[in-house]
C-alpha cells in the first residue's frame, strides 16, 4: 500500500514539475531577442519583393521607376522592398521607357492571441502574428501594358513573452501595434486552483504513506 503512495505521490510530483518548466518555444530573457514587429514587416516586405523580381526578369535591363503607396507608411518598408529588387531603380526625369512598377499597402499589422502564462512558474506569453499583403502592378513605360499585377501576402507567427510587447512595437506606426486579447478562465483562474490542489494532494500522500 505504501509502494503505491509513493508511486502516485512521485507521479503528481513529476506533473506539477512538467507543468511548471516553461517550453522551449518561447523566447525568454535568457534567450536571443525576438525580432520586432516592425522588423519583421521589412523581412515579409523583401519576400513579397524577391517574388516581384521572379515574376519580372527583364526589369534588369530597363530599370524600374518605383512607386510606393501610401506615403504615410510607405517609409517603414520601401527602402527594403527597393534593395531587395535589386534592380536599377530611376527618376522620373531620367531618359529611356523604364517599366513603372506601382507598389501598394493593402494590409499591413500585428494580431496577437491566446495570452497564458508557459507553465506554472513560467512568463506570460501570447502568439505573435504579423502579416503584410502589397499589391504590385507593373506597366510597361513605352507601350503601357501591364506586364504584372498581383496581391503578394506574408505571415510569420511566433510566441513573445507578454511583457516584452512595448518593445517589439514601434511608438506611431500603427501597423507594428496589435491589441491582446484578455486572458481566457483556464489561464486566469484555474491555474492557482490546479497548483494549489497538485501541492495539498502531493503533502497529504506524503504523510500518508511515512505514516
């Protein structure tokens, strides 16, 4: 009898402290800084852009005159998208018939979601999405076909410590700022409940069985 204790009281011990080791797929202060959100914009935006480059393989040859919109936020992401052409990109009083290539911000933001804490002793963390969709559109400046036009989406999600979010987002950029969701029951409530019911049952097998 008292074998079996001490098996269930070793088995709610190995639960509790299972529980209470955060997972490794969280970035913590011990580990690398997660990338900010206005970071991670300009990575999906020279994405978006090496697919345009891909679907245009002349644009080497006449040069690109680039147009980004909207203005207000075209700054946080043209000087990316630009580099990553990797293109010659001219002026508008520049001689020759370069291809206008139009680029445009359709969506462009963070959402974040299901906010818990990683394990019982563990940080608080919440799942990061940040998403971008540019619409590019490409005409020809000679005979003004349009040589491509299409909506581009990028999306990378990971999972952020809670606390670290006001330094992931940049202050009046509005697309590097999201809203978190309030805490659901089982994170907010039951969490103490469980903990506390795991140590009050480990304590009383524990006597149980010495005596």
């Amino acid at each position: 009898m008292a074998s079996t204790h001490e098996s269930i009281c070793q088995g709610i011990v190995c639960l509790f402290i299972a529980a209470a080791i955060p997972t490794a797929s969280v970035f913590s202060q011990g580990e690398s800084i997660p990338p900010s959100n206005l970071s991670v914009l300009r990575t999906e935006a020279t994405m978006i852009a090496d697919s345009v480059r891909q679907a245009l393989p002349g644009l080497d040859r006449t040069g690109v005159r680039l147009e980004f919109f909207p203005r207000d936020q075209a700054w946080a992401l043209e000087l990316d998208f630009r580099r990553a052409l990797a293109l010659q990109v001219v002026s508008d009083g520049e001689a020759g018939h370069p291809v206008g290539l139009e680029v445009g911000i359709l969506d462009a933001g963070v959402q974040y979601a299901n906010p818990r804490r990683d394990g019982f002793f563990g940080t608080r963390v919440v799942d990061r999405t940040v998403r971008l969709t540019l619409r590019a559109k490409a005409v020809d400046g000679e005979t003004g076909d349009v040589l491509f036009g299409r909506d581009i989406s990028s999306a990378m999600s990971d999972v952020v410590e809670l606390d670290a979010l006001e330094s992931l987002e940049t202050p009046g950029l509005p697309m590097t700022r999201g809203t978190v969701p309030p805490a659901g029951f089982t994170s907010g409530l039951l969490e103490p409940v469980i903990l506390i019911g795991a140590i009050a049952v480990a304590v009383f097998l524990l006597f149980t069985t010495r005596s």
